[in-house]
C-alpha cells in the first residue's frame, strides 16, 4: 500500500479549506466527518430523539484519547477546558506548596496556581526547567509545547529531574497532542484540550490522572461522575466512580460528537505520520524563513515556527487570504496535515515582499 497516497487521499476528502491555514496552534480545522457529525448530533438534538449516543461519543473519545496518550481509559478524565483541570490539581495542594512553571507558559497552566494565594509559585526558562527542580518543590507544571512560539520541553529531563527530588509532574498537551507521540503514563498528571491538533470542537479536554488518582480530590464533581450517574442526579454522590472519570465535568455532548470522528481520522492516519509531515512542513518554513534573512525562535522539532518581529504582517496576511496568529509581536505559523508545501511556499511568498 502507498502511504503517501493513503496519507494524501485521506486529507483531501476531509478538509476544505478557503484560505492559506497555518493556524491549527490557535484552533483546527475541523474534518467532513466531524461536521457531518455535529450536523447529525444537532439535529438528534432538535427532533427530540434520546441522548445516548451522545453521551456513547464521551466514552469512545475518552477510549480514543487514552489509545494517543498511551494510558487506560480508566486514568481519562473528561472536561471542559484545561483551566478546570489544573484547578483540581492546585486545589490539591497543601499551603506553602512549590510550584515550579516555565517562564510565560500559557495562562491556563499557571493562573489556577496563583489565585490560590498561599502556594510558592516559582518560574524558569523552560530551557532550564530540569536543572530549577529542587528539594522540596512539590510539583513541575509545564506545556510540552509552548504556545507562543512552540518551544518543545525536555520532558525526559524534566521527568528524572522530578523523580530525583520527589516532586510531581503536570504537563499540558494542548499544542503537541496530535502530532507529538505522548506518553502521559510518564508523568502524574497531564491535560489537552482537543480543538488544535486534535481537531475537534471547542468544548472537550482531557485529564490523565494515577491510577490512585494522586491524591486529588473531585471538587468540581456533579451527577456524571458517580459510579452510577443516572442514580446521582439528586442530592450528594453516594458513590464516586472508581476510575478517573471521578473527575469528569458535564459534557458539552455536540462537541464530542464531533470529536469522536476527528479522533478516528488521527488514528486511521497515525501520530507518527502526523508527525513527520508536520514537523516537516515546520522546516521548510525555516529553512525559507533563513534564505529571507529572518531568524525565528529556536524551536527544532516543533509544528510551530515564531518569528520575531513579524507579528504585525498578520492582518495583512489574512486579508490575503493566509491566516497566522500574532503572538507578543512574533508571527506565529503553525502546520498540521491539511497543509502543503504549497501553503508554506505561499507564505514564504507574502512575506518576501
């Protein structure tokens, strides 16, 4: 079997994109699948039809998820937003907890740290993450990837730094999920939102937790995380699941509908290929970028490329028809299976002139 072609054929009749989009680090384009699916789930829910099969696409996105981040099904939580994930964790914190994060990582990550206002939370350069953990931090929290300019951090270092001195470990996914091979057993806790490189609909994250749950506590737990939730609709949980689902938030059910066929089309086309195809397309904009005589963020390895200073070409571009994000001045391009080398090459274009 070609795979190329496989790879190739599959993509075309998924996607129909109108513009130039290089902007997947902000959100995804969503797949036909997916739109057909959201079309049938609206329409479910307009004529009055039941709900189960709305709620039977939470379980095969969490089973899905947990095949990608290579855990059981049984450590998946299913959220919301990666803010409400990482306020669980922080809620679990004692006073006067360390919290050691990188320098400018997304808000979601860090903010629910802060507003504690009793714990030490502390900052490094992300190059410098696993050389900053230190006797008596309690946890590392960090993105795998960087938002702002895709930075991908030394998890392996990050993880023996943390054995080393005892301390947990929380990484967000969220700009890696979908084209970086993750291993979320690897570490304590780890979260994704599943509207970037996953595809899928706003609305839908996940949390991997321990199998003894890591001693976090379900504080935002309603009706869907009891062990029989359709028994755990009044008053307290009798009984909370046995498994991470303990942590589950009420579902926004039309956008996992969605995202269950986005998830089918990652795993029908595989990370790995994911991967070499977008990092791929990632250096031919450097390599272009160099030839410019622009220089962006060192991030080797990443589906993302910043460039300092061009960050104001953005609204330019989209009206071109090119969409790109402005990140603190830098231009930020990122790429994922529906792009081509002809989307990098007519980027490369725009900004030579």
């Amino acid at each position: 079997m070609d795979t190329t072609e496989t790879f190739e054929s599959r993509v075309r009749a998924e996607f129909t994109p109108k513009s130039t989009y290089l902007n997947t680090a902000s959100s995804g384009l969503l797949p036909v699948r997916a739109v057909a699916a959201l079309h049938e789930a609206a329409l479910l829910r307009a004529e009055g039809r039941p709900l189960i099969p709305l709620f039977e696409d939470v379980e095969a996105c969490r089973a899905a998820y947990a095949r990608l981040a290579g855990v059981p099904a049984t450590r998946v939580a299913a959220g919301a937003s990666v803010a409400a994930h990482t306020g669980v964790i922080a809620a679990s914190l004692p006073a006067g907890a360390e919290v050691l994060t990188a320098e400018d990582d997304f808000t979601s990550v860090l903010n629910p740290f802060h507003v504690r206002g009793d714990l030490k939370v502390r900052t490094a350069p992300l190059e410098r993450i696993a050389e900053s953990v230190r006797p008596g931090t309690a946890l590392v929290a960090v993105g795998a990837a960087q938002s702002a300019d895709g930075r991908v951090a030394d998890l392996a270092a990050l993880r023996e730094a943390a054995r080393a001195h005892g301390a947990r470990t929380y990484v967000d996914f969220s700009q890696a999920a979908g084209w970086l091979p993750m291993d979320a057993g690897a570490y304590d806790f780890t979260a994704s939102v599943s509207f970037k490189w996953l595809m899928g609909p706003h609305g839908a994250a996940f949390l991997t937790v321990p199998e003894d749950f890591g001693g976090l506590t379900p504080i935002l737990a309603g009706w869907v995380a009891g062990e029989a939730p359709w028994d755990s609709c009044y008053g307290p949980v009798a009984q909370l699941a046995g498994s991470a689902r303990r942590f589950d938030l009420t579902y926004a059910l039309l956008g996992y509908a969605g995202l269950r066929r986005s998830l089918d089309l990652v795993e029908e086309i595989g990370v790995a290929a994911i991967h070499a195809h977008d990092v791929g397309l990632a250096d031919r904009f450097r390599a272009g970028l160099a030839r410019l005589g622009h220089e962006p963020v060192p991030a080797p390895g990443s589906a993302i490329v910043s460039v300092p200073g061009l960050g104001s070409r953005q609204a330019g571009l989209s009206r071109a028809g090119i969409e790109v994000s402005d990140r603190a001045g830098c231009l930020r391009a990122a790429f994922h299976l529906y792009n081509t080398a002809a989307d990098v090459d007519r980027l490369l274009e725009a900004l030579s002139g």
